[in-house]
C-alpha cells in the first residue's frame, strides 16, 4: 500500500484463508452497544400513609393557574403549616422556622412556562433554571432541615404521547445535579399529568415520599 506521494506505508507478506462455521459468522453481527441503553419502566405503588407529612411546614412557591392555592388549601385541611410565596422570585420569603422544623420547599413556578410558543429558547430555559439555581442557594444559606420539590406538567412520557411540557424537561436534568451537590436536600421531582385529575395530583403529592 502506497500514500499520495508514492511512499510504501504498509506490505503484505502473505494471506490465508480459513473456512467457518454459519454459526461463527452470526456471533460477529452481535451488537453490544444495544445493551448501553435503557428504557424508563413505569410501575404501580401502593400510596403510602400520608399522615407524617401533615405535621411539617410547607413552603409554596405558587404558578400563576392556581395550582398552589388548591395545594396549599388541601395541606391546611389537614392541619399543616403553610405558607404560599407568589412572584416570579418568592426567594426572598424564604425565612428559616423559627423552631427548626423540617421544611418541604414545592417550587411550582415552571408551570406557567408550559404551552409557550419557544420552549426550548434561550430566554425561557434561562429563566426555568436561573430560578431553580437561585432557589437551591437560597435553601442552602438557610442551614435547616429542608426537603426540596420540583414540580413540573408533561415533562416526562410514559408511553408514546409527545411531551406536552417539553421547556421544562431541563428541570428533570437540574434535579440529579442537586441529588449530587446537596443530597440534604432530598430533591423530589414531581410531574403531573398534563390532563390528569389534579385532586387525585395533589392528594399523591401529600405522602411523604
């Protein structure tokens, strides 16, 4: 074998031939690469007792369709503490329990970001996850037991359908990377069916994992 300018880069010395089996040849067209990737699998759980988290403080950052309020109405039915934040950045309402108490952080500001006309621009992911970034260091300044939720709508498939809250999928790459940086915080992600029942959504949140 000869390069462009003629020079000798490779000589063959000599060849032999082998005769295999039709067997042999099938064992080559294996591909171990298909064994690299997964699929997500769904299953049913029993719903656990809801009765620990009645007792700990909740903190609402709350979207502008409701969803909070009606979250917040049905935790103060059942004698929990809560306290609802509205505004693009509730952050700063953010203040440590006086007694010290574990305090559940239900972020649910993204899901006003759901049904935009760009979900994937630069302008609205830097928002989705600009605000996430904030409300993580504004948690970890606190120094108290707190337990952190991300709520999002259509962000995950469990079947064929396409993703009907496709901006807010980044949120579901963030979550792993706070499981990571401040496993304290207990990162629940919680996404809810886009035309699912929202009592039936709000009761599930109410377990305590």
């Amino acid at each position: 074998l000869f390069d462009d300018s003629g020079a000798a880069v490779a000589v063959i010395d000599g060849l032999m031939l082998r005769r295999v089996s039709r067997e042999a040849l099938g064992r080559g067209s294996v591909k171990p690469h298909l064994d690299w990737l997964y699929e997500v699998r769904w299953e049913a759980a029993p719903r656990p007792d809801a009765d620990a988290s009645v007792a700990k403080r909740h903190v609402l950052l709350c979207d502008d369709g409701g969803l909070g309020e009606k979250l917040a109405r049905g935790l103060r039915s059942r004698g929990a503490r809560v306290e609802t934040l509205h505004g693009a950045d509730g952050t700063g309402g953010l203040e440590p329990p006086a007694d010290g108490d574990e305090t559940h952080v239900v972020d649910l500001r993204g899901l006003d970001e759901v049904g935009g006309p760009d979900p994937l621009g630069v302008s609205v992911q830097s928002r989705i996850l600009g605000r996430a970034l904030e409300l993580v260091q504004a948690i970890t300044r606190r120094g108290t037991s707190t337990k952190l939720h991300l709520v999002t709508r259509g962000a995950r498939s469990v079947g064929s359908e396409p993703l009907a809250g496709l901006a807010l999928r980044s949120l579901w790459g963030f979550g792993p990377v706070v499981d990571a940086e401040f496993p304290e915080l207990n990162c629940v992600r919680v996404d809810l069916d886009p035309v699912g029942d929202e009592p039936s959504v709000l009761r599930g949140y109410e377990t305590p994992d």
